[in-house]
C-alpha cells in the first residue's frame, strides 16, 4: 500500500537503484515473499486488538452490574406503580366515605388554622372552602363561636375527643345550631397514644 523511494546523490550507485528496482519487483510477484510476509504482519498489527484478561473480565463484569441495576429499576418502578395505585384507590374511597357523611368536617392546627373542610353542602359553610383554608377560628367564626370551639379543641388535646358543645351561627339563609365532635389526630411520625 505504500511507495518506496531510494535517493542517491546526482550520477552515483546507479547500479545499486537497478538492483533495488529489480529486487522490489520480483518480491511484488510472488505471493511467498519476504514483501508479502512483513505486509501482512504490519495489517496483522493494526487490526488485531489486544485487550488483557482482566479488562475483559471487567467489561463483562460492569455489564452486568448494568443489568442488574437496570432490573433492579424496573423493579422498583413496578413497585412505585403498584403503591401509587393502591394510595389512588384509597383516596377515591376516603372521598367517597367522605361524601357519604351529612356532616361538615373541618381540621385545624394547634394555631386554630383551618387546614381541610368538607361539606355536602356550600350553603352550611360561613365562607366558601378556599376562603376557609389558611385563615384561623376567630377569623371566620364571631367570638362566642370561637369560645365554644376553643373549649372542645382544648377537651380533645387533653383527653382525645370532645362531644356535644353547640353555637349558633347567623347564615344568609338564617341562624343554624351546629353541634361539635371533636377528635385528637396522632401526626403520623408520633406513635398513638394507648
């Protein structure tokens, strides 16, 4: 694949160029010459790899480090896949128990901050649900509700529930009783109380 060039200087080794020249032919001829034999042993060079044992036990073994890692994803996203349907469909069933209650729900913080409200009808509520959430007792309820609802959050802190404390509300429909029952919920990172 390459060209050969011998240089010799102006009118000198005349003979010794004719000789090269002759001898470069001859082995280009015949498939068993010397030519022939160090071609094939340069190529040989340039396309055989050698790669070392280890780096071949390497290789396999990151590979299948890879499809273990890659098992163990699909795996965990099966996993994930199956929770997330089951929290759905515990969802949709805590809603529809919700639903099915006549009664409003309301959960506050020890700030007396309303956090969820739930109730069958809009009409019931001192202020629509969005202008619930976030405000606190006295911002929503007059004082002497706020008393009464003060004293059964106070009763359910100190012994776990609270029933039958009542006000009366002024609602654009008219005055309403409501009467409370209140419940204790145990954050989720506190074990319950026995």
């Amino acid at each position: 694949p390459n060209n050969l060039y011998f240089a010799a200087g102006k009118g000198r080794n005349a003979d010794l160029l004719v000789a090269l020249d002759q001898h470069l032919t001859s082995w280009r001829r015949d498939p068993d010459s010397i030519y022939f034999a160090a071609l094939h042993r340069a190529m040989a060079m340039h396309h055989e790899v050698l790669l070392p044992h280890w780096a071949l036990w390497s290789l396999a073994g990151g590979g299948a480090v890879m499809l273990l890692l890659l098992a163990l994803s699909l795996l965990l996203r099966g996993q994930v896949a199956q929770r997330t349907a089951a929290l759905q469909e515990n969802t949709r069933h805590l809603q529809a128990t919700l639903d099915a209650i006549p009664d409003m729900l309301f959960e506050v913080d020890t700030a007396e901050r309303y956090l969820e409200v739930h109730a069958p009808r809009a009409d019931l509520l001192a202020a629509p649900r969005e202008q619930l959430l976030g405000k606190t007792l006295s911002e929503v309820l007059p004082p002497d509700a706020v008393d009464v609802c003060r004293s059964a959050l106070q009763e359910a802190r100190s012994v776990g529930w609270s029933n039958g404390k009542q006000f009366e509300l002024s609602l654009p429909q008219g005055k309403r009783w409501f009467e409370l029952s209140v419940s204790r919920k145990t954050p989720a990172n506190e074990p319950e109380a026995r």
